[in-house]
C-alpha cells in the first residue's frame, strides 16, 4: 500500500476559522451567496414563475422537488421543505415524513422516466459540508448510468449533458405520481 501523501497548508486554518462562525466569506465553500430575504430556493417560489418556468417537478403540501440548475448530471433534482430551514433538526415530524416521502418518490420518478441504472442521493448540511445554499436544506437526487462520468470531468472540469433541462423536467413532471401510492 502507497503512504498517503500530506500537504501541510497552516495558512489554511485562519480561512477555514473565519468561515466557520460569520459566514461571511465570500464563496466559503463553495456556496452560492443570494442577495435579500430568505434563500435562493424561496425567491424562485416567490417569482411568479410557472412550475414549468421555474423547473419544479412536484408541489407537495410542505415540500417541493425543483431541478438543479446547475446539475451533476441528467435529471438532478433537489427535494426541498417550503419553509427555510438550514438543518434536519430543525424539521418537524411532518416536514421530515413527506420529504422523505417526496425523495423515495423522486427516486422511483428518475428511475422510471429516466431508465438510469443508478441514483445518489445525500445532503450537504452547513456551509462547511459544501452546500450552495446553506440557510435552505435540500437533498439531492442524482440519476447515474454506468460510464456517466468520465474524462470530461476530470481533464476540463466540464459535464456533458445529453438533454436540456426543460426536456428532462418535463419527462420527471409526467412521471410523478398524482396520488400517494397506497401502503
């Protein structure tokens, strides 16, 4: 086995210790700052934008599934609660049941819509943890295929993305169920 490499970058821990506690580092992270009340999410609600418009898939009681607009791949979705919440706790029971709910749901959708032969899904909760949109949770719903991601990614930091995103949202909207299904 190779010995792990070590590059010691003490500077860092002045960034890294400014970051933690103000949030006031532009681009800590990685995160998309947006200017005004509530968080990115809440400002495409509040747009006046038609769901087709605004890429949104589901409208639920308490939560809804948007595309992302800046995915990692083919039919990127993000489960999200209406109300601006930055972590998991602070959910209450039914918020968390219907967006769990709504990313098994999503899951089937993309998978039935999308015929990929695989899907991650995780959260990034907090600025440190890499989330674009800290203040708002929203977990990610990524289709996969087998050989998705290759030299592109790696050589010019760019993805491919066979199918633009209106086509994609469309297809995912359809195959949404309109009832729960029965347990």
């Amino acid at each position: 086995m190779t010995p792990l490499e070590l590059l010691w970058n003490g500077w860092r821990s002045t960034y890294v210790s400014g970051a933690a506690g103000s949030g006031t580092v532009a681009g800590a992270g990685g995160a998309a700052r947006h200017e005004g009340e509530g968080s990115l999410f809440a400002s495409i609600l509040e747009s006046g934008l038609s769901d087709e418009d605004a890429h949104i898939v589901h409208r639920g009681r308490r939560v809804f599934v948007i595309m992302n607009m800046f995915p990692y791949g083919v039919g990127h979705m993000l489960a999200l609660p209406y109300r601006v919440v930055p972590d998991m706790d602070d959910l209450d029971a039914d918020e968390s049941g219907e967006l769990w709910t709504a990313v098994a749901r999503g899951v089937r959708v993309a998978k039935a819509a999308l015929r990929c032969t695989g899907v991650n899904v995780g959260l990034n909760l907090g600025l440190g943890a890499g989330g674009s949109v800290p203040e708002h949770l929203h977990v990610h719903i990524v289709p996969r295929w087998v050989g998705d991601a290759n030299f592109m990614t790696a050589t010019a930091n760019t993805r491919t993305l066979p199918e633009a995103l209106p086509v994609t949202a469309a297809k995912l909207r359809d195959a949404w169920p309109a009832t729960p299904p029965s347990a």
